[in-house]
C-alpha cells in the first residue's frame, strides 16, 4: 500500500532559478561527489533533480529541497553527534530519506557508520541518491530499508522487542529495531500526512525509540500557529482528498508529552519558524523544528 497522498505531488515544470548553494552546502557536494567545478556540480544536481522528479514529482524535489542541509541545522543535531560519541552500539534511523543526504551528512560529521540505517517508500530514490554522490552500496555500505511506515509487515509495533537488535544488515523490516533505536530523524515527513495518521506515525516512531535516557526523535515539517488545514491548501487536494494538516507548537507538544509517551517521560521542544520560499512560489510558511527527547 502506498500512504503517501498526492497533495505534495502537482506537476509543475523544472525550474533551475531553485538552484542555490550556500558555502557550507557547496563544501559538503565537492566533498561527497568528488566534482570541484562549480557548474559542472550544478549540471550534475540538475541532471538527477530531472530523474528523480520522473519517478515521482515531489514539491521538494523540484525546489531542490535535497541540496539544503536539513539536518545539520536543527537543534537536535548536536545530541545526535553526542549519541553516538558517547552511547556504545547507538543506531540512527533516518526515516523518509529520499537520496540519503542527510543520512550521508550525520556519517560526514562523526556518527558511526556502523549504527546508521536509513527508509524510504521508494528505494529508487536511495539509489538515485548513490547516483548523486557517485557512490556505491561497498562505498557507503548503509543499511536501506524499503517500506510503507504504516504497513504491520514493515512495523508491528505489538511484537516483543529484539534484545540485543539483530545486525543491521541483516534487516528487511524495522520490527526487529523496536525499543534499539537511540535516535530517528524525520523531516518533510509528518506533514504528508493526514492528522489521525500524524498520530499514528508518531506512535509508531515512538515504539522505535530507545527507553534510555537521552534518545531522540527531531526533525522539521510544515505547521502553524493555530493547528489545521494550512490556509491556501484547501484547493490542492489530491486523488484522495486530502489537505495539509498542520499541528501547532501546543498540540504538536500535546501529543508527544502524554499521548505518545507518559507525560512528564520526555521533553519536548518546538518552535514555530516563519520561512520564506523564493520564486513562484513565494510565500511565506510556518516550519515546525523539534526534538522529543527522553528523560
């Protein structure tokens, strides 16, 4: 079963005015695909921004969204470099992948590649990804998992947690990771989902996370001030009807700290950051950035 609506998924044409690198983003392309001129990299990213956008048309990859480093700039990031500094055997879920940049940009800066693992609904885009970097599974020998989050075949968080987690190689689905993972990044993730199955994903994450203290689930997704259907979205429906449902910072708190988990076991930090999207499509949007950490 394929979750993911088609909200997230108007064809619109390629546009290469999306295109921009800041210093720090331009350092980690050299760096992972070995192309040091400058236009040569931006005919490269372009070529397979155009391949991957066949396999599905995502907004986010035709902004580009790819080339941004997401997660190196989220207040979660830190702790996750800490984790797996300080915590023997730590495994880091990168969770809705897409191409593995984020995933590549954690084993970059110190995670140890040997506790990384990473999912995604389309392996085509994973292996895209090996495209992009111009790497091999023998080069960047990280565990992919291809998978609906919500299918039981894939998570059955009702089953008995594996003690100790078998070999990350060995994996075909994430059931044999319940309770091991110390920390799951999730990014342009919930808000592709309707509000009853946000809740649903967020449990099912959270019967991944570690009970030690100081794992972490972070990213950053679409939200609002006030939850609801985003104002503007109602006429981007898809085949199935549904609209963006964004939680606030109150409700998206409400529902780690005492929904998810017992409250007052975990803390909760989000913040509401307006951001503001260049070109056609500028407007100005509400970004939920947050970590729910245990206690």
């Amino acid at each position: 079963m394929n979750t993911i609506p088609d909200h997230d998924a108007l064809q619109e044409p390629l546009d290469e005015s999306f295109y921009s690198l800041d210093e720090e983003e331009t350092v980690f392309f050299k760096a992972e695909t070995g192309i040091n001129d400058e236009q040569e990299l931006k005919a490269h990213i372009l070529a397979i921004q155009e391949k991957a956008y066949q396999v599905f048309p995502y907004r986010c990859i035709r902004r580009l969204a790819f080339t941004k480093l997401k997660i190196a700039r989220l207040p979660g990031y830190e702790h996750l470099l800490e984790l797996g500094k300080q915590r023997k055997g730590a495994i880091f879920l990168d969770i809705g992948c897409c191409f593995g940049n984020d995933t590549r940009k954690a084993i970059q800066d110190g995670f140890p590649i040997e506790g990384v693992i990473a999912s995604d609904l389309r392996r085509e885009y994973w292996d895209i990804g090996h495209e992009l970097f111009k790497s091999t599974p023998t080069s960047l020998p990280v565990p992919f998992l291809q998978g609906d989050i919500f299918s039981q075949t894939f998570l059955s968080p009702s089953s008995a947690p594996s003690t100790p987690p078998p070999p990350l190689t060995i994996l075909s689905n994430l059931t044999p990771l319940l309770g091991q993972i110390s920390a799951i990044h999730a990014s342009s993730f919930f808000h592709l989902f309707s509000e009853s199955l946000q809740h649903t994903l967020a449990h099912r994450l959270g019967s991944l996370l570690s009970p030690l203290t100081g794992s972490i689930i972070f990213g950053s997704h679409g939200g609002a001030l006030v939850k609801g259907i985003r104002e503007g979205d109602k006429s981007r429906k898809g085949r199935e009807g549904r609209e963006m449902f964004c939680h606030s910072p109150e409700s998206w708190r409400q529902l780690w700290d005492g929904e998810v988990f017992e409250k007052g076991s975990v803390e909760v930090f989000v913040e509401a950051k307006e951001v503001e999207r260049v070109g056609e499509e500028s407007r100005k949007r509400i970004l939920l950035v947050w970590w729910v950490r245990r206690l």
